[in-house]
C-alpha cells in the first residue's frame, strides 16, 4: 500500500462542518493527551496535525483526507477521512469548555442514537439523530501505561452503543517493560472487551497494522 497524499482539510464545530461526499470516516476519539495528534502524524509521515504536552490541544473536530492505493482487496486507489476528535477527561476552561467539547463529540457521532458525556460531566443521554456522514470505523485510543481508568470505561461502554467497527489502540507501548505491557494489554482486554493493538507513534510498532485495518474499514 502507498499513502499518495494526506491534507488536513477542515475544523468542523457541528455535522454541518463535516464533509459529506461519500468519503468514508474513521474518527479517533481517546482521552486528552493519549495521542491522537502524534498517531495521525507518524501514520503519514507529515507534521499534518499540532500535539502539545498540555492535554486538551484539539478543541474542534479536526477532519484530514488520505489518499491511498492499494492494501486490503487489491489495487486500486481509495479515500478516507481521519478525524481527530476533541480529547475526553481534561478541557481547559471549566464546565462550560467540558460542555463545548461534549457538543461537538454529540454532533459529529450523533447517528449513533447517543451522546458521550465526558467523565468530568455526569450521565449519558440519548437522542435519536441522522447524520449523513458514513463512519467506517472508531479508533479507541487508550494510554497503555494507565489502564482501568473510569473515563475510558466510560467511553468504551458508549462507543459500543453506536454500532459502528470500533478497534482499541494502546498507545506510547513503547514507555513499557515487557512485563508491564503483558500484563496491562491482558487488563485492556478484560476491561474493554476486545484485544488491543499495541502503538508507539515514537518508535513506528503497530503502524503497518493499523494501515491495513484502516485500508480494510475504507474500502
């Protein structure tokens, strides 16, 4: 498989800024600082999207367009979206920055029938919406150095609800011992139900994986 072009392509604060031509969507959705931003960049090979060590930097919907050819089912060229959803568990601003940021993640999944309330926000709601924009599939991203925490429980739980191929990455893999990562990639699994992909964006483990999950989910 060859990646042709990568572009970042738009902040969206709603579904009415998300594009709508048919190209499939996998949206990455993770705690604050779990990195999303570092993973899109080590997948292209581009300083496409802006990290920060301060959690809470993506505080829109950010959507950026791959352009690839070849991979699972042949050759062939083919499209897909990534989009970087705003991180949960952590909002710089207070109730009303948690709240904006719980928006946007409601608007961009509303198809799912749910609406994800961050950890720091009580409760789950429902609200039975259409979205045009077809979701492919869900990347999970989890810290693997911290597993068993409430705030990716939660989202786990939720994420199940929406019905869409939704895969668990553990991230910074590479901050662990062999023993650590055995025995927190065992807990992952057991709590979140699924078997997690082992990440390192620093050190490029998982990526060839993942290209073939994300080149399987687009076409």
């Amino acid at each position: 498989m060859k990646l042709l072009e990568a572009h970042f392509v738009t902040s969206a604060v709603d579904a009415r800024g998300v594009p709508q031509d048919g190209i499939p969507h996998i949206a990455l959705v993770g705690r604050s600082n779990v990195g999303k931003s570092s993973l899109i960049n080590a997948l292209t090979g581009m300083k496409l999207a802006r990290t920060s060590a301060a959690p809470g930097k993506t505080r829109l919907a950010n959507l950026y367009r791959l352009h690839a050819d070849g991979g699972p089912g042949g050759p062939g060229r083919w499209r897909v979206y990534l989009a970087d959803l705003p991180g949960y568990g952590y909002a710089r601003g207070g109730e009303a920055s948690v709240a904006e940021l719980a928006r946007i993640a409601e608007s961009y999944f509303s198809s799912g029938g749910r609406v994800f309330r961050p950890a720091s926000e009580p409760g789950l709601k429902t609200r039975p919406t259409d979205t045009p924009h077809r979701i492919a599939g869900v990347l999970h991203l989890v810290d693997s150095r911290h597993p068993g925490l409430e705030a990716d429980l939660e989202a786990g739980a939720w994420l199940d609800t929406l019905g869409v191929n939704r895969t668990v990455l553990a991230t910074k893999i590479d901050k662990l011992s062999r023993s650590e990562r055995a025995k927190n990639l065992k807990s992952f699994e057991r709590q979140l139900g699924t078997a997690p992909l082992p990440i390192s964006a620093a050190k490029g483990e998982g990526l060839d994986d993942l290209w073939t999950l994300i080149a399987r989910l687009s076409r």
